[in-house]
C-alpha cells in the first residue's frame, strides 16, 4: 500500500479513469478532476465502495483558477498533493490547410496550458514540503510530426519540453521528481474528438485503431513511476503497442 494522495486530470474517462482506479486499489488517495460531474461522481463512488479514498472537484483545467480551487480542495481535504497527473487532453485533429483555428486554439488551452496551471498550482505546496512528484501526459506524437497530427504533436512537444525543462530548474534539494508518459494508440475516447471526415477515412485505413493498448496499460506506467523510492526519479516512458511502427 502506497501512502500518497494524488490529483488526476481528465478522470472521467480513458487513462484518467484507469488510473485512478488502479492507484487507489493500490493505497493511493485520488482527487478526481474533469468537466463531466456525473462520471466523477460515479468513479468516486466505485472506488469508495470497493474500500479506496477519493474525492472530486468538476475542473476547467483551461482555467487557472480552477485548478488552484482544485489544488486547494485537495489539500482541504487530504492535507497534502504527493502526485499530480496532468492527463487532461483533446485531439481535434485535422490537416493544416483546412484552417481549423478553433480546434489550434482548444488544443493549445487544453493540452499545454492545462498541463501549466497544473503546475503551477501545485507546485508551491510540493516546495514547502521538499516532496512531490508531477507527472504529465504527452503522447509518442510528441517525438514525430506527419499530417494531420501538426498542432496535435506541437502541443505534445510543448509537454515534453515543459516536463524536461521543469526537471532541471528544480532545486535537489526540493526533492520534487518529474515523469513524462508518453502513449502510443490506446483504446480511449480521444478519437472521439476527431470530427474531419478525411482524418477519420485516414486512421480507418491506416487500421491503428485495431493496434491499441488498454487505458489500464499506461496506468501500470504511471504505478510504476510513483512506486519507485524518492530518490530515484523515472523521467521518461514511452509505451506503445507492439504491432504500432510510429
């Protein structure tokens, strides 16, 4: 059993909720966070029945302030943020020349921003206690760019950059670790947010939603990272099906 409390983003669903699950059947108290309040409330409920801890906050992770109240509440009712997991994330995609600039903007505020006011939230109640570890989902189209994925990759390079970055300028002495997990295809709702009809005829045919790994895989990933002892730090995962070549 893992004695931590951890923030999880975007729980309502996919690795968020896999996560979630996973990590409290392990020990570890969870504050859930996302938009859709019915599913929060049901995953609270199922880890509370099944003997876990949790609690939620419906979070706009667009939205500093609210990840802040989200932070606050956390420590309200736990008294301490071990673990954030900045998962919350969209995928719009579309091919540039199509002009989808709402969808740029949405993925910008989403995938890079939210994963900002995550840490910025947390962190100084990490540095008070010298003990923390923050944890942000990327994706492997964070390490190569192809159509129509641009504004999707740019976003998930933007976490791999922030991640690392963040890494070096903590202090050792603040003992706060960082971890970057990077998903290939994974049996989600994110392609639901694909909603161009020339990206959807692509991926049918590219077969990649035939190749996907399970939400609770890259749950293990995350486990596996929070288990290490705090002076060791696993920085980087990158967890793909076997069959996916990219």
């Amino acid at each position: 059993m893992i004695d931590k409390v951890a923030i999880i983003t975007g729980a309502s669903s996919g690795i968020g909720h896999a996560t979630a699950t996973m990590l409290a059947k392990n020990g570890i108290t969870v504050m859930l966070a996302a938009r859709r309040e019915d599913r929060l409330q049901q995953l609270r409920d199922e880890i509370v029945n099944n003997g876990g801890k949790a609690s939620y906050k419906v979070t706009d992770v667009t939205s500093y302030d609210q990840m802040k109240e989200l932070v606050d509440k956390t420590l309200h009712h736990f008294g301490k943020v071990d673990v954030l997991i900045n998962n919350a994330g969209i995928m719009p995609i579309s091919y540039m020349r199509k002009l989808k600039v709402d969808d740029w903007n949405r993925m910008i505020d989403v995938n890079i921003k939210g994963v900002l006011h995550g840490i910025a939230a947390v962190l100084p109640t990490m540095q008070e206690r010298n003990e923390g570890h923050i944890i942000n989902i990327s994706s492997v189209a964070g390490y190569e760019v192809y159509p129509p994925r641009v504004l999707y990759s740019a976003t998930k390079h933007a976490v791999r950059i922030i991640t690392e970055g963040l890494r070096k300028e903590l202090l050792p002495e603040e003992n706060i670790r960082t971890t970057l997990i990077s998903p290939g295809s994974v049996d989600t709702e994110l392609v639901d947010s694909v909603k161009d009809e020339d990206v959807l005829n692509m991926i049918r045919e590219e077969g990649s939603l035939d190749r996907t790994i399970s939400s609770d895989d890259i749950a293990n990933a995350i486990l596996y990272a929070i288990r290490q002892p705090s002076a060791v730090s696993v920085n980087d995962i990158i967890i793909r099906p076997t069959a996916q070549r990219r």
